[in-house]
C-alpha cells in the first residue's frame, strides 16, 4: 500500500479519483511522513487502544493509526472522500469508516460500541474552524476518554495551554485544562499540507484528568461565568459579569464576592487561575 504521507502519492490519489478540495470542510492533506509519525509517538497508540479519527480525508494519518491500534474507527464528513478512504485502506480489517458529521454524533454511544472495554484515544487533523467545538464536545461527551491528539492552528494550540496573565489565556484555556493535561508535541509549517494553509499548525496532545483538578458544584454554571469574564475582557472582573444578561448577577454582588475571595476589585478575568474561578463560581451560585 502506497505510503499517502509521501506528497506525489497524495496527488496521485486525488487526480485519480478526480476529487477537488472543498474548502467548506476546511480540507488541508498532511503531506509529511515525519509529522505523522510525531503524531502516533504522541498519541501513544498501542494495540490496547480503540482509536477515533477525525477527519481521515484520504486516509493518510488512519493507515499509520491502522498499524499501530487495535481498532480504528474513522469519521468523515466529506462524502465523496468516502470512496477514496474505502480504496487506501482496504489492505487494513481493524479500520472502520462512518460517513457522519461528529457534532452531530452520540460518541459514548459509538464508545460502547467500538471500544468494549479498551482505552479510548481520539487523533485528529482538525478543520480549523471547528477545532474548539470538536474538542469541547469530545471532552463532554462523557465517553471513557484517555487522551485527544489533534493538530490545531499554533494559536489555538498556544491558547490551549496558556495560563493565567498570558495574552493567550481565555475561556478555551481554562476549559481544556479543566478536562485535560495540555502540550505541545509538534509546530507544523505550511508547507506540511496540501493545499498549504495560510497560517502555522501544532500538534496538542490533551492527556485527560483521571478526575478534574478542581472541585465546583456546578462546572456549567462556572463556565458561564468564564464566558463572561473573557466576552469583555479589557473590562474589570465585576463590570464583565454585571453586564452579561444570561447571568443576573449585579456588579454589586460580584465586586463582594472578589472581596471575599481578597481579589482587588479592579481584577480582570484573565488574572484568575482555575481554582479561583471555581471558588467564585461557588460563592456567587
């Protein structure tokens, strides 16, 4: 089976089969058999594992997934690259192929199915421009998560696992970071793709909490105040989450909480650390 990290056999394929890139499905082909295998060292992928694929696209990174996994079940939106993935990786028995929009899928349902027990590894090239609900909705789908390796945009990478008073930091950081243990195993230049994307990429590898880091009574409920204290962020902490309408919460009440919690009250949501909106979350809930 021809190796698809390799570029002229990506071409190949695509010529082939006479597909056109749909730029709707944010479709950029890895070309580079160095950043592949990067990404299965970083997955950790091992024959103890159902793997779930995002976005196989031709089914260049699901053949070196293929070698290395038990299972692999592989999840592609675009229906014309179905026949393309059913053609390079027929030589492989334990891949299987769903032609499905993953947002809209119930994935602890297809766990149950798939994984009967095995540790659950999610690896992806993301569409940029659904990256954080991808991830957000893997994390919250309440499947037996191990760890999502994914490669990003770099700056949604970097938001990923910034940390309080960074200019990346924000409600993205703090919401991976609450379900996973963030870092950066790989940059990845455009000229690693095909066609080349116009900004810089970044292999994450997202290691799931065994339990969360923090305890809140109701991690929904924190998350609306996160929204809120980053929708505004150049405000104070108080002024962000007095004028947010969803929360009803005065400026008066949250400024009394921040003293409580001995936060000046000029603060700015990019200051508090995880733990500290946990704590107001508790106190203003």
């Amino acid at each position: 089976m021809a190796d698809l990290g390799i570029p002229h056999n990506t071409i190949e394929v695509l010529q082939r089969h006479n597909f056109t890139i749909q730029k709707k499905f944010g479709q950029n082909f890895l070309i580079d058999p160095r950043v592949l295998e990067k990404i299965i060292r970083a997955a950790d992928i091992t024959e103890e594992d159902w793997v779930l694929e995002i976005g196989p696209g031709i089914g260049t990174m699901t053949q070196y997934l293929a070698e290395q996994a038990g299972e692999v079940t592989a999840v592609e939106i675009d229906r014309c690259l179905i026949p393309i993935l059913e053609e390079t990786l027929s030589a492989y028995s334990n891949v299987t192929i769903i032609n499905a929009d993953i947002l809209k899928m119930d994935l602890k349902e297809l766990a149950e199915e798939k994984a009967k027990g095995r540790s659950v590894k999610v690896v992806a090239n993301l569409p940029y421009y659904i990256t954080t609900p991808i991830v957000m909705g893997l994390f919250e789908s309440h499947m037996p998560l191990k760890s999502v390796t994914v490669m990003v945009q770099k700056e949604v990478a970097d938001r990923m696992q910034a940390g309080p008073g960074s200019k990346d930091y924000g409600a993205l950081s703090l919401a991976v970071q609450y379900y996973a243990w963030p870092e950066i195993a790989a940059n990845v230049p455009p000229n690693c793709f095909l066609p080349r994307p116009n900004v810089g990429s970044a292999v994450i590898r997202l290691l799931r909490h065994e339990s969360a880091p923090v305890k809140v009574r109701d991690e929904k409920k924190m998350f609306r105040i996160i929204r809120a204290a980053f929708n505004q962020r150049r405000k104070t902490l108080a002024n962000s989450l007095g004028n947010a309408p969803d929360l009803g919460i005065s400026k008066e009440r949250a400024a009394s909480a921040l003293e409580e919690l001995q936060l000046p009250p000029a603060v700015r949501g990019e200051a508090l650390s995880l733990e500290q909106f946990a704590a107001l979350s508790d106190l203003l809930w």
